[in-house]
C-alpha cells in the first residue's frame, strides 16, 4: 500500500496542477484586463472585429515573453503610423 501511495504522489507531483505565482497571476489578470477593454471597445464600435489572414502571426515556438513584446512592437508601430498621419492632417489644415 505504500508504494501505490508514494507512486500516486510522484505522478501528482509531477502531473499536477500548476503552482501559481505571483507572477503568473498578475499575468493572467492583465491578460483578463485586455480582453475586457477589448471586449468594451467593440462595444463602442472602436475596434474592428477580425483579424485579416494578413494580420496573422506564427507564434509557434515562442515564449510568453516574446509574444508580449512582438506584441508591444506591433502596438507600437501602430501608434506611430497614427500620430504620423494625424500630423499630416494638422499641416493640411495649417495651409
């Protein structure tokens, strides 16, 4: 009887349920966060609602943390385009 019972906590051990950090749950929340002010967004008519085949990153292979920050990136780079073209209108209303 002990065997089976030092076996089963080795499987539970290994097999079981993730240990959440404190780390690893403030991740989720944000994640839950993000959802929810994407979700709001659509609400408003802000965000459009799919994504284009061309819009669409492979993400195989990579960390969390690399998603995140391709992610950034692509935020980023959106940001910019917007301010650069906000700018042009200021300047075609200045003419």
């Amino acid at each position: 009887m002990q065997t089976i019972i030092r076996r089963l906590r080795k499987l539970e051990n290994r097999f079981g349920p993730h240990v959440e950090t404190r780390c690893s749950r403030q991740l989720r929340q944000r994640i839950e966060e993000g959802r929810r002010r994407v979700a709001e967004a659509r609400e408003r008519g802000e965000c459009r609602g799919s994504v284009g085949d061309d819009d669409v990153e492979d993400l195989r292979g990579l960390s969390l943390t690399e998603i995140l920050l391709l992610g950034r990136d692509r935020v980023a780079r959106a940001k910019a385009e917007r301010d650069a073209l906000q700018r042009n209108i200021a300047r075609e209303g200045d003419v």
